[in-house]
C-alpha cells in the first residue's frame, strides 16, 4: 500500500478554509467588497453578505505570456471596473473588504490599503491575503513577489487598522514541497526535457523527507511559508 505524500499541496486548501472561516465573523447582511475580485471565486464564501465585487479587469489570462498565465480569464460578472487605489465609493460605505491574492498584482499596495481604510466604517473589518513568496504569474502584472509579517504590521497599524488575526501559511518544507511537485512541469516548458522514471523516484524521495520535516517543524514558517492572511478592523 503506497503512502500519500500531500506536504506541499496545501497552499489553497488552507488559505481557503481561513478564510470561509474569516468571513462568518463578518455580521449578516454587512455590504463587503471583494477588491481584486478577478473571477470571484469567493462570492460563494459571502452568501450572508451583500458582495459587491470590484477589480481593474485588464488581465485577460494571457498577460503577456511569460511566468504563469491562466489562459483564460472571466471578468464579466464584475460590478465595478476601477483602479483599486481609486474606488468610486463614498467614505465609509462598506462594512467589510476582503482582498485576496491581490498585493502582489499592485504598483501601490500601501496606497489600496490606505484607500480601504477611507472606504471602511469605523470597526470595519479587513481581511487580506497574499504571498510571502511567489513565482511570476498573470505578468506583467506581477510587480512584488511577497509581504511579510512586518508589512502589515507595520502600514496596517499605520493606517488605522487593528490585527486581530495574522496567520503564517505553511513552513519552509511545506513550501519547498509546493516548489519541488513543480519541476516536472517546468522542466517541460524552460528545458524541453521530460522527467524521467528516475528523476520522478528521487522527486518523491524529497518530498518523503520534507513532509517528515514538516511534521516535526517548530517554527521554520519565520524564513518561509505560502503568505500571510490577515484579519483586521479598522479602529
């Protein structure tokens, strides 16, 4: 009976339950805006909400073919199309946003931040997430590869803002996992050199070792891990 080895395939599935968990904290009936929504995969997670969406919809899943692109890319169903930094919303007409996998795509990440908090009320809740770490994707509209801990501490506190929950996703070896389960297909498209036999019995060797490492990890999420999610409210 062969063992299942799932270190490094958790990024999502963890960032997902967080925040479904995130947003029931969010009273019923609140008027949230989903900032970045792209195709708005999280309206699901926000039924007891009144979800208006937004996103500047110039990505068309081909970018401009370099990195990683989604080929194709939905962005009919938004209701407003806008820069996120300049939202065509009175001050204080939300009760939540949420901005999800989104500070990574921003020339001006503090300036949404600060544009959040002039659209919030006051005890507004905020909810963000992005990477720590990422590869090139949907370039070229891709201009940091990550946040740490200490950005939000530091603009989020500056900006008005209360954190009440701030999360590290995944350790070191959960991220290397994610890293080495990408190879074969990297391989493939920069190398022009398929995987072989053997090279896919060493890949999973690897990965043997990191999901025991991972097991066992005590705090190795300080040098690296998916990205930070981050429950705040604005004071």
């Amino acid at each position: 009976m062969s063992v299942i080895i799932l270190v490094g395939t958790n990024n999502k599935l963890n960032r997902d339950a967080w925040l479904e968990k995130t947003l029931k904290k969010v009273p019923k009936g609140s008027r949230i805006l989903d900032a970045g929504a792209g195709e708005l995969q999280y309206k699901s997670f926000c039924h007891h909400l009144n979800y208006i969406s937004q996103d500047f919809a110039q990505y068309d899943g081909g970018g401009d073919g370099k990195g990683l692109q989604t080929e194709g890319w939905d962005q009919s169903k938004l209701d407003i199309i806008c820069d996120i930094t300049s939202i065509p919303e009175p001050d204080g007409s939300f009760d939540a946003i949420m901005c999800i996998e989104v500070f990574e795509h921003l020339p001006e990440p503090i300036k949404a931040i600060k544009e959040f908090s002039r659209l919030l009320r006051p005890g507004g809740h905020l909810i963000i997430t992005a990477p720590f770490c990422s590869l090139t994707h949907f370039a070229p509209y891709h201009f940091y590869t990550g946040f740490s801990r200490y950005f939000y501490q530091e603009h989020l506190l500056t900006t008005g803002f209360e954190i009440v929950d701030l999360v590290e996703n995944g350790n070191y070896f959960e991220y290397l996992g994610q890293e080495i389960r990408r190879i074969p297909t990297i391989a493939d498209k920069y190398s022009n050199e398929k995987t072989t036999f053997i090279q896919r019995y060493m890949i999973k060797i690897l990965l043997s070792m990191l999901d025991t490492y991972s097991k066992k990890d005590t705090g190795s999420n300080d040098l690296l891990h998916f990205g930070c999610q981050v429950y705040a409210k604005k004071g």
